[in-house]
C-alpha cells in the first residue's frame, strides 16, 4: 500500500473538528468494479464487510449525536445485507441518507428493485460518472461500464430523481482522468448536463467535481509512471487557505467496515485514527457518549488533495 508521507513531516495546516453532522460509514470493500482511481481498492475478491453488531451502532449513533445525514459508501454499499435495513432505520428517524452509488449496481442480479427501493426512501444518489465519454469511462472503470451507467441514469430518472420538484436529488461525480486537478466545476457541469441531455435524455441536480488522491491504487499507477511526485507537487502548489473552512472533516467523521473511526474516508486508507489516536483508537460506540467537536483532525500531505485549487468534498468544489 502506498502511504503518504509521514504525519510528522508534513507541512499542511492544523484542523479542528466543528459540530458534527454527517456520520460516513464504510460498509466493506466488496464492489462489483475495480476502478483504476479507486482509493479504496475495492473490487469483486474484496471480502471485509461490517460485522451486524457494529451496524446496529449506527442508529444509536445518530440519534446520541443528533445528526442530520448518513453518507454509506463502500465498496458498493448496496452489496451489504443490512443495507436496506439501515436505510430504513436512518429515514425513520428523519436523517437524511447519501448513496455513494457506481450504477452498475442497479443492473446486477438480485438489484433489480434497487432503485425503486432508494426512490421510495428518498435516498440522495451520488453516482459515480468520471466523464460524459464512453472511451473515457470505461478506460478508468471497465469494458462496457459507460453504457450500463446510463442505464442505470435513465432507471432513477424514470422514478423521479433528477427533476428538480420531485424531492428525488441526483447528483454526479467527476474525477479526473489522470495526474491534473478537475476543472473549474460551474462550467464542467454546464458541459455535463448539456451532453447527457442531449446525447442520452439524462437530467441530474448537481456535478461534484473532485480531485484523485494520492493514495492507495491511484498512487500505485502514479508511482509506476513517475508522476507521483510532482501530482504531489502540484496538489501543495496549488493549495489555498480558503478551502480549509469547508474542507469535509470540519463536520464529518468517517467509520471504517470494524467501526473505527478517521477524520475522512481518505485517512481510513491509510490508517490515520480520527485525531491521531493510535491507542486506544476511538471506535463508534465512542460517539455514543463522546462528542467529538472540537478535536484535533489527523493530517498529512494527502489533505492537499482537497484544499488545492477549487478544492474537494465529498460535496464538490469548495469555492
């Protein structure tokens, strides 16, 4: 696994945790794509997967700590057998729930009802769509993942999703093809939903445009090609103070498929414990007595990723 440098060595600016809102939770690493930018390094072999008991802490969770949003990713998180059932629990008590979805999943057997399943729970659907070009798609996600999306795209925007009164929010998410930032987001969304709509009949919210992180299987590919020290590079050169107010970990905890906790979904890759905290490290059931606002957030040279240029969330650009 390629780790970013050490924790002592970097240079990036100290973080604290404000309130937090949003619980992410990882639920394994099984996916039914191996994408060539994935940070996590999720794919079919992938076995990890949460265990039910750590699962039934996600609901005390968010109601000990009065959050607004759930946010499930993986892996593809729908490949869980408790998936469904969180959902559920989650809507009850009016929390708002984030699929982090690849759509291909909607076209898998057994899936077949998936999307009826997120329309009737009102899921915000947060898909996985690196360009508006099949040659592009399928060179970073697989033979034939282009055409499936876009039917998985027509599937949700047949139930509503997408339509700006129907409550439905569908929401795309870009990344660039190689070692370069995204483009200005406005104008790549302008572009996005022109093209879809007019190629494919395919309307959507919003375009999240993110860089790739210098982790994990991207960095692997990086490394091989010599392009990994100047991505990192460009990412510290282009960094800007102002993307720190809105950077995801300010109001968000990420848990990884054991229920550990880390400051993002990109610490939990490179076993960063949320503050830093190796022993003991802090675990869900932590949050069910423990507020963690206010704490040190654990960072490192890879934060770059999100605070340079327009900078990058989980919801998009920064400013």
């Amino acid at each position: 696994m390629t780790q970013a440098p050490s924790l002592t060595a970097t240079s990036f600016p100290p973080l604290r945790r404000r309130e937090l809102a949003c619980l992410q939770v990882n639920l394994g690493y099984r996916c039914n794509q191996s994408c060539s930018h994935c940070h996590v390094n999720a794919g079919p072999t992938r076995t990890e997967s949460m265990e039910a008991d750590t699962a039934a802490l996600i609901p005390a969770v968010l109601q000990a700590r009065g959050l607004t949003t759930l946010d499930l990713t993986g892996g593809a998180p729908e490949l869980h057998p408790l998936f469904r059932s969180l959902v559920r629990e989650a809507r009850q008590l009016g929390v708002s729930v984030i699929d982090r979805c690849n759509l291909t999943i909607l076209s898998e057997p057994g899936q077949e009802d998936l999307a009826g399943f997120l329309a009737a729970q009102v899921v915000v659907v947060v898909a996985s769509l690196p360009c508006y070009s099949a040659g592009n798609v399928d060179r970073q996600r697989g033979d034939g993942v282009f055409e499936r999306s876009i039917t998985g795209l027509r599937q949700l925007n047949a139930l509503g999703y997408g339509d700006p009164d129907s409550g439905l929010e569908l929401n795309l998410v870009y990344n660039p093809q190689g070692a370069a930032l995204p483009p200005p987001q406005p104008q790549l969304e302008a572009d996005y939903k022109r093209v879809l709509a007019a190629d494919f009949g395919i309307r959507f919210n919003r375009l999240f445009a993110l860089a790739n992180m210098p982790i994990q299987r991207f960095a692997s590919g990086l490394e091989r090609a010599g392009q990994l020290e100047p991505y990192r590079e460009l990412l510290r050169r282009n960094h800007r103070d102002s993307n720190l107010e809105a950077v995801m970990c300010r109001s968000l905890i990420s848990v990884d498929w054991q229920g550990y906790l880390y400051d993002c979904d990109f610490n939990q890759m490179l076993a960063m414990p949320a503050g830093g905290r190796r022993n003991p490290r802090p675990h869900l059931r932590d949050l069910l007595s423990q507020d963690p606002s206010g704490m040190p957030i654990a960072v490192d040279d890879h934060c770059y990723g999100c605070t340079a240029g327009s900078g990058s969330s989980c919801s998009g650009a920064l400013g």
